[in-house]
C-alpha cells in the first residue's frame, strides 16, 4: 500500500489531493513540520521533520515523502508525476509528447511560480500580512507574479485544461501551487481565464475531500 508521509497542512496536501483522484489507498503518517514545535527533538514530541524516525526516511527532513512498495520518493511535484504515470488513466499523459507537457508545466511551476506564491502564504502564515515588511514582501511576489501569470492567462485562452482536453497532473499541481496567492484576488481577477480554471480544478470532489480533511487538522500544535 502507498504511504505519505507529512500533513494536510502542508506540500503534502498535493500528493494526498493526487492520491484521492486515483482513487488508491493509502496510508496516512503524519509527520509535522519542526518549526511548529517548541523542542521538536523532545522525547515526548510528535513525529516532525526533525525526528530521527522521518530523516531516516526522507535525509533532507522535507514533506511530503511517499514509500510505494520499495520506493521511496520526496518532492511533492515529483511524487504526482510519477504517481500519474504509474497508475495512468486521464491524469496522465496519453503519448510521449503529453507526457513531456506534463512535466514541462510541472517545472514550470516549481521554477516560475512556486518561488513567489510561497513568500505570500508564509507571510500570512506567520502573521505578519498587515506589518510593513508583510505587504512588502507580498507586493514584490505579486509583481513577480504578473509575467508568469500573464503568459499561463494566454495559454489557457480558448482551453479548459493545461495539455490536452482533460484535467491532469499538470493542472493539479499548478493549482496547488497558485492556491499559495489566492489570498490575492486582484491577481486573479486581473486574469480571468486564470481565475476560472483554478475555480474548476477546486470544484472536483478529490479537491474539496482534501480541503475537508486539511480543515480537521489544528493550525496550531
């Protein structure tokens, strides 16, 4: 059976997203991030990414990680890909050509996107979206935003999905991580095929299953 490893509350909320759309089973370990705990190296502290337990799975001490039979995998983009490409069906790619689109905009939003949409989330994450330096940091990720999001507003003009005719991994994991700068609606009312498309990719039940489950979760341990 599939194993994940990491929270709803975190990267790990992708892959959980994933594994539902596949309908597998999995198994659920939490592991949550140290920087939520006063002494994460504390006899008595929850499985974190600082325990010895989770950097003997993961070195790197990052969620989420997958085990699959043998394998053992870390980074949340990677994971879906790969999980897309083993358990094929609509969310994979149907010919080499569609499975290169996949990973294209798969790095595409690691490299493009993520970098941006990470320093809003944490700024309200960590309180401080109404200090001057939080709406600092989130006007500069917004403006950083405006050429990817401009050239994914072109791409999407005249289509649903991000390759082919269907939803796919590709537009799984660039929903999760736009949803980082949702926060932002000017951005996403500034481009309106953008803001429908993520509208339909959080409009599947997959999606709304993982945000029911995300929601259970304390935002604070």
């Amino acid at each position: 059976m599939l194993t994940i490893y990491g929270v709803y509350r975190s990267r790990a909320s992708r892959v959980y997203w994933m594994a539902d759309e596949l309908g597998l089973e999995f198994q659920s370990v939490p592991v949550l991030q140290a920087r939520r705990l006063a002494n994460p190296l504390a006899p008595d502290a929850l499985l974190n990414t600082h325990s010895p337990d989770f950097i003997a799975v993961n070195p790197m001490g990052q969620i989420p990680s997958i085990k699959d039979g043998d394998l053992v995998m870390h980074e949340s983009l990677a994971i879906n890909l790969y999980l897309a490409r083993k358990y094929g069906g609509p969310l994979s790619g149907k010919t080499v050509e569609e499975d290169g689109l996949l990973t294209m905009w798969t790095v595409w939003a690691a490299a493009e996107v993520e970098p941006h949409t990470v320093k809003i989330v944490l700024t309200y994450d960590n309180g401080l979206e109404n200090s001057e330096d939080g709406k600092q940091t989130i006007a500069v990720a917004c403006r950083s935003l405006r050429r990817p999001l401009a050239v994914l507003e072109s791409h999407l003009a005249g289509r649903q999905w991000i390759v082919g005719d269907r939803f796919t991994v590709a537009d799984l994991n660039l929903a999760e991580v736009l949803r980082y700068a949702q926060s932002e609606d000017a951005l996403f009312q500034a481009h309106p095929n953008v803001k429908a498309w993520i509208e339909r990719c959080q409009s599947r039940p997959a999606y709304k299953a993982m945000q029911a489950t995300r929601s259970k979760e304390p935002s604070e341990v």
